[in-house]
C-alpha cells in the first residue's frame, strides 16, 4: 500500500518528460519538413529551368509572302478571294434595314390588261365572243344559263339581254374602277325603261348549256336576240382599244436594275482587308490561327469585324471616360515596357496589385466596374498595337507579355477569374497571333507541377509560347529573352523611368559570380570627366567595394567606398559617380559570401563636365 502513492507522485513527472520529448520531436520534424519542402521547391524550379532550356523554342513565322510554302500560299490567295466576294456583297457588317416595299399598283393597273386581252380575243375569235362575254361577268355559270334561257323562251331575249349587259358589266366595272366604267356601260347601250323593269333570269342550273330551237321563228328571234347582245356588249369596244393604246407598266424584267452598291471598305487596327501592302499580314494572322483553313479563317475574320462593331472599338480609342479611369493603380497591374532581343515590344501584367482590398473592389466590386476594366483593357491592348506594332512584310507585328503570378487573386477570387476568362475569350476570338512569347514568372511551384501535368495535352505550338518561371528564376528567366537594359528595376533589371544618367541604348554586361568567390569589375578612364556606374546583385548577400587606381606610377589609390554588405533592404541598384582628372581605372570588387551563385549587372559611362570662360 506505502508503494502505490510513490508510483502515483513518479507517474506526472513521467508523463511531463514525455511530452517534452514529443514537443522536442514534432519541432524537429517540422524543420526537417520545412527543409525538405524548401529542396522540393527548388527541385522542381531547376527541374522547369532544365525542360525550359531543351525545349525547343517558338520560332516566329515569316510574315513576307514569298517566305510561305506553297500550300500557305495557295490558301492566301484563295482567302483574299473569298474576302472580295464577302466584301461585294457586303457580309462584313450588319445588313442595312430593308427598304419599305413598293406599294402595289391598284387594282385597276392589272384591270386594263385584263380587259385588253379580253377585247382582243372578242375581235380575233367572234364564234367565241359569247364565252368572253360571259368571262367578264362575275358569275360565268348564271351567264351560260341565262344564254339558255334566251333560246327557251324568246319573248324575253331583249329584257334578258339587256340585263346581261347592264348588271354584269355594272359589277366588272366595280371590280376594275368605281365609276367611270359604269357610265362606259351605260354609254353602250340605251336600255328602254320597259325592259329594265322586267323580271330577271332565273339561274339555270350549269349544265343547261345546250340551244335547240323549236322553230323557225324563234330560231330567228333568238339569232337576233344573240346578235344584239354580243353588239351590246362588245360595244365597249372603242373604250378598250384606247385602254390598249395605253402603255401598260413595265414588267420586272424590263426595269432596269440598279447599279450594285460599291464593295465595303473594312479596316482593322488601322489596316484594310485588301488593297494594301499590310493586308497580307492580317490575312495570314488569322489563317495561322485556324491552321491555313481558309473557310474557318474567313469566318473568324467576320466575326471579328462584327465583334469590333459590336464592341466599339473606334469609339473606344477616343473615349475620356476610360481615359481618366487609367489611376495609378491600373497603370502598375498592366504596363508597356522597353522591347525583347529580337525587337517586340513587352506587356507587363502584374496581378499582385490586386492583392489590396481596395484597389480590388474598386476593379471588381461590381459588374459595372468589371465591365469598365475589361473596356480600359482592351483600349490599352489597342492602343497598343496601332502605336507599338508594324504590320509591313518583314516588320515586328506581335508582342510579348510577362504575366507576373506573385501575391496574385488566382483562382480564390470569383470576380477576378470571371474577367480573366472573359478577356482571354476575346483576345484568341478577336486578336490572333498578336502575342510571340508568353513569359509567366514567380509563378507556384504547384503551379509548375501542375502544368508538367498538362503539358502533354497541349500542341507543339502553344506550349513553345509559354515559358514559366518560378521566384528564385524569375529574373534570369526573363533575362533569357529581354536584356537587362530594357527590364523594369522591380523585375531584376536596371531601366528606370526619368533615369538622367542611363537610358535603354547603354548596354548591360551581366556576369555570374560563383559561391565563395570575388569578382573584380575593371572601368578604364582616359579622359577627363565624370564617371557613372550602376550595379546590381540578384539575391544581395554580398560585400562591395570600390576605388580608383591611377595609371602613373607612385600614385595613391583612391578609396571611393569603402567595403560594406548589401542587404534586400538597400536600394536594389546601386549607383556611384567619381570626377576623373587622371587615367586610371575603377576597380570594383564583389565578394560572394553566400553558398549560392550570384548575377551581377552593371554599366558605366562617363560624362563631360562643362568648363568655365575666363
């Protein structure tokens, strides 16, 4: 019993120790994680760097026509046809509103031709003037019987035939005109007042259409009675003849057509479809595109003239409003910037400045906003194709964009992933083959796993465009394509905006210092002035010094600043200035005291300082 409460008091300080012990070796753990995640990290940005570096670059097509192949050739000339024939019968843009149909002549322009043919048949075939005369009246059927109804019952021909000819013609001349051609009936016959009065035809039934006469005297009576009415209503016959001596309307086919409307006169980004020297180089944008199928290209072509209509692009070059909304903050996330080695001009897009919660609400708070920034957008791409690009056989005509990937919204902001894709829908719709090099820098590294993943689901072409980089190799990345002259300070590079002493003519030498080691930069000066030098260590860690050593002997060394550490806290460029009145040399030494190798950037020119009259 005495021994169980000792083991009672021995058993928290067991425990205490234990747990010590965990803590002790989780701590180490983490470190030991913490190191092993930093070596993956820099094995797969080495891993990327060695695939960058065998993959086989893009290399920019020609755009001079008699560089292409004989294929690519054939396609362009049948595209350039193809845009003709659209552009003649005007396809290019919205057809205009439809005119207002001509009205349709009145009745009576038809009635007069209906009426000349009738008289016509009436003069040239008398045995069948009965029928025509039955034809003009609004029911055929009820004429034909009562035609049957005269040789039936003789006594009433001339009242029959007098309304034969006063009511049939009265509803034709209703059907032709309103008035005039019931007093041109009335005209032809004078119908006395007896017979008007008369009880009318009953209708026989259609098929009564046979005459017999019962005897000679009726058969007489009803020849007369068949004579007067033909007289009565061919009468009109004079009335007739003038309306043939008027000249009818013209038929369609005798009108003469109008001319056809000119062909359209379409541009884009300042150049039309056809005509000019540059033509051909838009054509074949956006045959490359769609892989020199020239049907496909023509349609895009189209849709791209009506987007540009649709979205207002000429209205949106002069437009104040987006012109104003181009703060300091729009102007730091995209950028135009110096030219690659080959002579593109470079977009800069850093979507780290959006990390700022203001700054991103103010871009993409609402779907106004997110509308007014792809418009700016898109003005700012346009602006900066009609004043950076060339589109003349041989000249530069694509450009190459950084996308800067640090501290960027990426896929955990909604608002900023939906414009994104809306402007990456319209730049490969409506802007084909515009960009030659795609440069992704300080990008994840599951970002770069991530697109080993992918890389084999993407054409040959679009992933020699696309170059990616990650934080520790962004810089030198860069440098592989831009020189360092012409790369923005805040990418690894010495040019500076109102920079009086460098501009981009004055070249870089960069060398690479290894660990461990010093370098010694030597400017020999044989003149009088003042020289000026720059510097820059990529990564810092670093000691620098300088002095000036003159050429004549016994001479003193001038210390001109005495050795110190750069840190990251330093300004990132490093310039000096010493005034010359000997030859000599400045003598620059750069000692490498870190385990890694080091970039080292610098420049030097001297200046001529302006001497006083006496």
């Amino acid at each position: 019993m005495a021994e169980e409460p000792q083991s009672t008091a021995e058993a928290p300080e067991t425990t205490e120790m234990k747990v010590e012990e965990v803590v002790v070796e989780a701590a180490a753990t983490a470190t030991e994680t913490e190191t092993k995640v930093e070596e993956v990290v820099e094995k797969e940005e080495e891993m990327v760097a060695e695939e960058i570096a065998s993959s086989v670059s893009f290399k920019e097509e020609s755009n001079r026509v008699a560089d292409l192949e004989d294929p690519e050739k054939k396609a362009l000339e049948e595209l350039k046809q193809l845009v003709q024939e659209a552009l003649n019968k005007h396809e290019f843009t919205a057809p205009p509103p439809a005119a207002d149909p001509a009205p349709a002549p009145p009745a009576e322009s038809e009635e007069p031709a209906k009426a000349e043919a009738e008289a016509v048949a009436v003069t040239e075939e008398p045995a069948k003037a009965e029928a025509e005369v039955v034809a003009v009246t609004e029911e055929p059927v009820k004429a034909e019987a009562e035609a049957a109804a005269i040789t039936e019952e003789p006594a009433k021909v001339e009242a029959e035939a007098v309304a034969v000819t006063e009511e049939p013609p009265k509803a034709e001349a209703a059907a032709v005109t309103e008035e005039p051609p019931k007093a041109e009936a009335e005209m032809a016959v004078e119908v006395p007042a007896a017979a008007a009065e008369e009880k009318p035809v009953e209708e026989t039934p259609a098929e009564v259409v046979v005459v017999e006469a019962p005897a000679a005297a009726a058969e007489e009576k009803t020849v007369e009675a068949i004579e007067e009415t033909v007289v009565s209503v061919a009468a009109p016959e004079a009335p007739a003849a003038a309306v043939v001596e008027t000249p009818a309307a013209p038929s369609a086919t005798e009108v003469e057509a109008p001319p056809p409307p000119p062909p359209e006169e379409v541009s884009i980004w300042g150049v039309p479809l056809l005509g000019d020297e540059r033509s051909d180089v838009i054509l074949l944008k956006f045959l490359r595109a769609r892989d020199f199928k020239v049907k496909d290209a023509l349609a895009m072509i189209k849709s791209a003239v009506r987007w540009r209509k649709e979205f207002g692009i000429e209205e949106l070059l002069g437009d104040a409003v987006l012109e104003a909304a181009a703060d300091a903050d729009l102007e730091k996330a995209v950028f135009m910037h110096g030219v690659d080695r080959e002579g593109h001009p470079v977009c800069y897009n850093t979507f780290g400045v959006f990390q700022d919660k203001e700054v991103y609400a103010k871009v993409f708070a609402d779907e106004e906003k997110r509308q007014r920034f792809l418009r700016w957008r898109i003005r700012f791409l346009e602006k900066g194709i009609r004043e950076l690009l060339d589109f003349n056989p041989g000249a530069v005509c694509t450009m190459v964009q950084v996308n800067d990937l640090k501290n960027s919204p990426g896929f955990f902001k909604r608002e900023f992933v939906q414009v994104t894709d809306k402007a990456i829908t319209i730049l490969s719709d409506n802007y084909p083959e515009f960009i030659a090099r795609q440069v992704v820098i300080n990008v994840p590294w599951w970002y770069l796993a991530f697109n080993r993943m992918i890389s084999p689901f993407l054409t040959q072409r679009s992933k020699s465009k696309f170059v990616y980089a990650g934080p520790s190799k962004s810089a030198e990345t860069i440098f592989r394509y831009i020189t360092p002259e012409q790369v923005p300070v805040q990418y690894g590079g010495l040019s500076k905006e109102n920079d009086v002493d460098f501009s981009t003519a004055d070249a870089v030498t960069d060398v690479t210092i290894k660990p461990g080691t010093k370098h010694t930069v030597e400017i020999p000066v044989s003149e009088t002035g003042v020289l000026v030098w720059e510097l820059r260590v990529l990564g810092w860690g670093i000691t620098y010094s300088a002095e000036f050593v003159p050429t004549a002997e016994g001479e003193y060394s001038v210390i001109i600043s005495k050795a110190r550490k750069l840190v990251a806290t330093d300004d990132p460029v490093l310039k000096n200035t010493y005034k010359v009145g000997d030859p000599g040399k400045i003598v620059i030494t750069i000692d490498n005291t870190s385990s890694k190798k080091k970039k080292l950037l610098y420049r030097s020119k001297t200046k001529s300082v302006a001497t006083k009259s006496i």
